[in-house]
C-alpha cells in the first residue's frame, strides 16, 4: 500500500538529468536510481545510486558507463532488483551489480537509433537475465540471454533487419517478444534454450503484459486499441479502443485490467474487457505512466489544466470504484518515469533531476500539510 489521502513531498534528493528519467526501485528500505549526467559538454556517466528510503540520503552511486557522445538518451528505463542484484541496461550493454554497489559484470548488447524503447527491463528469470539488441539500425535484430549471475552468454534468438524489438516480458517459461515496424508482431521464445514456440502477426505498440492465461497487448495503426489474447490459443478475446496512447503498459490488479489513454485512466474487467470506470480527462491524464495498483489504490500522473501553470498531480485513486481518496502537488515537470509505491510511499523521478518521496498527510489546512 501506498500514500492515502493526500500525498505530500516527505523528501527530495538530486539525481543526474539526462533522458530518460528512469523509474525507482525500493526494496528492503533502500531506493535505486538509474540516472545520466546531460549537458552538451563533458562526459556523460550512467550511474545507479542507492537512497535512505525513510530520509533520501544516498549510501552509494556506482558509475556502470561513461561516454563523450551527446546523444538523445544514454540508458533504458531498466533498472531490476532480484536478490541481492542489480540490473541495468544502459545503451552499451547490460551491466550487474550487488545491492551494495559493486559493479559484477558487463555484458555488450547495443541500442542504437530510433525507434528503440524508452522502458526495457531486463526479464530476470530462472537464472538468466535476458534483453534485446534495440533500435533500428542493430541489424540484425536479437533477443539475448545470460546467465544473471556472471554474465555469460546462453542462448540468442535472431531476427531479420526489419524486425524492431520492444520490451519484453515473461512468465511461465516463455519469453514474449514484441516487435514494432517493419514485420510487426509477437514472438514466444522458450526462455531456456530461446527457441521459437509461436509468433502472430500483429500491428504490435507497446509491451506485452501477461495475466494469467490472457496476454494484453497494445495495438497501434488505422484502429488503436487493447486486445486481450487467449494465452494458449491466441485467440482474440475482447478489443476495446485506445487511442492517443503511449508506450506504457498496461497494468492488471485481481479482475481488473488498468491502462492510459486517450487523457483518461481506463479500468475494464480482464475477462470481458467490459468497461468498469474511467478517470478523466478533466484533470489531463498523463499518457507516458503506467498506472500502479497497490493494495486497494490505483496511482497515477494527472496534469490540471485549470491551474495555472497547469502543474501535474500524483492521484491516489479506489482501484475498484474510481473514486478519488486523494492527490497531491508534485513539485516539477515528470517526465515518462514510472512510480514505485511501497510501505507507505510512491517515490518518481522528475526530468530535472530530482527524486522525490511521496508520504501521506496527517492533516492539512488550507491546502498546507502539518503532518505525515
């Protein structure tokens, strides 16, 4: 569970601020941040650094990769926490370190240019870490594995040049492959030896997510849209509109299947698609954040446009109803980060390069907060 009522800024901490902002991880009472230095001049260090999640002070920052080269991004939104490891991707490889912040190893792995995902998680998983060649100049395209404690290399799936793969994701044994562009579709790798089980044609936009035996999968072209397939059979089961979406995904909660579009938050049932509520567009939802369902919450990013300065909220909305139990000011300009929401708190990254911590409010007056 997260903040209820109306969250409040418990603490601020500075972080690098090239793009992309990436999404925190909190686990043990510690936050991770995966983060560049911008600016024109200089060298641009990818770092990841760890935070005090009760006050934001920083233990550690390890640096993972250093470049002269300005360049429109420098790592993926990727940061992954599984056991006592780290994993990043940044856009040379992927990099491993201990939650202590020593750096373990290094695997190459290349993103190049546009079109490439700014969320790519590596997929952790019976002890392989497993990502993609991103971009569209990596010719030919790959999916790759490793073993995810020292890096050595496992299998790799090829694909032909005009295949761009999207982020991935997995369960049960089955890497789910999303490709954009060119020959669009959705491939299923066996995550053991990386051998195709099936693939469909499709006009894929965005990552997979997996639901039990459901896949929900974004699909762009002529008539955007969310389509729930059978796991097992790939048969369509229901298909709902969605446009003006981004790339975030879609997220899924006990019967209820949660996404952003079109400047609304959507919640439908998983098994039919039915529509149970909406949020929106009054305030503006933002379409660059996958919500986050914790406990009986969903969180969200929503900008007011009747304010001046038209600021962005954070919303903590009834996951089950839509009704709002609260929001609160978030000081700045997010940018596609997504939130981490745990013991209490949702932590975000800004696009200036801050991280901040969200508690909930005692009590406010006014508008003002006088205790957490």
């Amino acid at each position: 569970m997260g903040p209820t009522g109306d969250p409040t800024v418990a603490w601020r901490a500075p972080v690098f601020d090239a793009f992309p902002t990436s999404s925190p991880v909190v686990t043990d009472g510690v936050v991770y941040s995966l983060h560049t230095r911008g600016g024109q001049d200089g060298q641009h260090e990818t770092a990841v650094s760890a935070f005090d999640a009760a006050t934001g002070e920083e233990a550690w920052q390890t640096t993972i990769s250093t470049t002269a080269v300005d360049q429109i991004a420098y790592h993926h939104d990727s940061l992954v926490v599984s056991g006592d490891f780290l994993y990043a991707r940044t856009f040379e490889g992927l990099h491993t370190l201990s939650t202590g912040g020593e750096v373990l190893w290094s695997h190459p792995v290349p993103t190049t240019e546009q079109s490439y995902p700014v969320v790519a998680p590596p997929v952790i998983s019976r002890d392989m870490a497993v990502t993609a060649t991103y971009g569209d100049r990596t010719p030919p395209a790959g999916v790759v594995a490793v073993d995810a404690e020292n890096g050595r290399p496992r299998w790799r799936a090829g694909f032909n040049s005009r295949k761009v793969p999207w982020t991935l994701s997995a369960a049960d044994g089955t890497v789910y492959a999303p490709f954009l562009d060119g020959d669009a579709g959705l491939v299923a790798l066996d995550i053991e030896t990386g051998a195709q089980e099936w693939a469909l044609s499709l006009p894929v936009d965005g990552p997979v997510t997996v639901a039990g035996d459901t896949l929900l999968v974004p699909l762009g072209g002529d008539s955007e849209s969310i389509v729930a397939l059978d796991r097992r059979t790939h048969d369509i089961v229901w298909r709902k509109p969605a446009t003006r979406r981004t790339e975030s995904a879609v997220a899924v909660a006990g019967e209820l299947v949660y996404y952003c579009a079109d400047r609304l938050l959507v919640a439908r049932r998983l098994d039919t698609g039915e529509l149970v509520w909406s949020f929106g567009p009054t305030p503006v939802v933002s379409l660059s954040w996958t919500p986050i369902v914790a406990g009986s919450n969903v969180y969200f990013v929503a900008e007011r446009t009747t304010e001046s300065g038209s600021p962005n909220y954070l919303y903590v909305l009834d996951r089950s109803t839509g009704r709002v139990r609260g929001s609160g000011r978030i000081p700045g300009s997010p940018d596609t980060a997504g939130l981490a929401v745990v013991d209490g708190a949702a932590y975000l990254a800004l696009g200036r390069g801050e991280l901040v911590c969200f508690e909930s409010c005692g009590f406010s007056v006014g508008g003002r907060c006088f205790g957490r």
